[in-house]
C-alpha cells in the first residue's frame, strides 16, 4: 500500500494540481525556513521558495523513492537559494587555500552557556563567503564535497572557508560575553 505522500507525488507526477498542492501544503511551512536560512528578506524568501517548487515539480519524474522526498526537495531549495544569492552578486570566490587542517568535531565545541539562537544570530554576521558554507556544513549537515558541488568551488576552498569561518565565529562569541571561551 502506498504512503500518502508516494500517491501525492505520482499524482504530481502526472500533473494533478491537487496532489501537488497538497505536497506543496505539506513542505512548504518547512521548506520556508530552510530559504529563510539563506535569504532574509520575507518576500524574497517567498519568491525562491515559490521558484524551488515550481522547480520541484518540472522535475519530479527524476525523484528516486531511495531518499525521503522531503530531503529531495530540501536540496532543492537549497540550490535555489544559492542560485539566488550568486544572482545578487554574492561571490564565493576560490580562496587561497594555505596549509589545511583536518576541523574536527570537537572544534566546534560552544561553551553550554551559549544558546544555539545566540550561535545562529552570530552566523548572520560572518560574510557571505563563510556564512554560506557554515550553514550548509552546521544546519544543514552537508559535506564538503557536497558542499564543493552546490557552490561550484573546489573542495579546499570549501574547507578554508569553513575553518575560517569558525574562527571567525568563535570570536564573535568570545566577544560577546556569552562566558568565558566558547
């Protein structure tokens, strides 16, 4: 027996404009927060996640049942919202990439006192290049080979902007008196 959504999405795939409203009713209050991640202003937020279901839907047939559908689309609009941001001019350039280190998970240790809205209000104030690979790489849980891939960058540049990134925002909240260290 097929799940309520395996019917919608054959409906969609078929066109019906009830089975895609109502998968669009389904994701779209989440879908929304994920573009508000990327793109702060409300009605431009609206715009890419209205052009990321609408891309959803003229490409479908390619949805592989192997991955949960609501993931799928995520990337989806993902992709659309770094598309929209490189339309305004954003510039992920290739980053001169020194001597690497390996970040591990520990690397990412906060002191408990910071709350995790207090690291998502300090992420907002990294520029463009590191926030936007921060948030694919911390919220979203992507790779840097995924992530090398949805910006167009290579893999080095990837890491170096994270790294960088992280520094970044570990200073911010040292300086911000949150407690001490991070």
């Amino acid at each position: 027996m097929k799940s309520s959504i395996e019917t919608l999405i054959a409906g969609s795939i078929k066109k019906d404009e009830k089975s895609q409203m109502q998968l669009y009713d389904n994701y779209c209050n989440a879908m929304y927060n994920v573009v508000c991640r990327y793109v702060k202003n409300d009605e431009d937020a609206k715009d890419v996640m209205q052009e990321g279901f609408l891309k959803a839907f003229l490409n479908i047939e390619s949805y592989k049942a192997e991955f949960s559908f609501g993931s799928w689309l995520k990337r989806i609009i993902i992709n659309q919202s770094i598309d929209y941001l490189k339309k305004r001019k954003l510039e992920l350039v290739n980053a001169e990439v020194e001597e690497l280190q390996i970040i591990d998970a520990e690397d990412w240790n906060f002191n408990a006192r910071i709350t995790k809205d207090q690291i998502i209000e300090n992420v907002e104030q990294l520029s463009d290049k590191y926030k936007i690979v921060v948030k694919l790489y911390l919220f979203e849980g992507y790779d840097h080979e995924e992530i090398s891939q949805i910006l167009d960058i290579p893999i080095k540049t990837s890491r170096t902007h994270l790294r960088r990134g992280r520094i970044k925002l570990q200073d911010l909240l040292k300086n911000k008196r949150y407690g001490t260290g991070y």
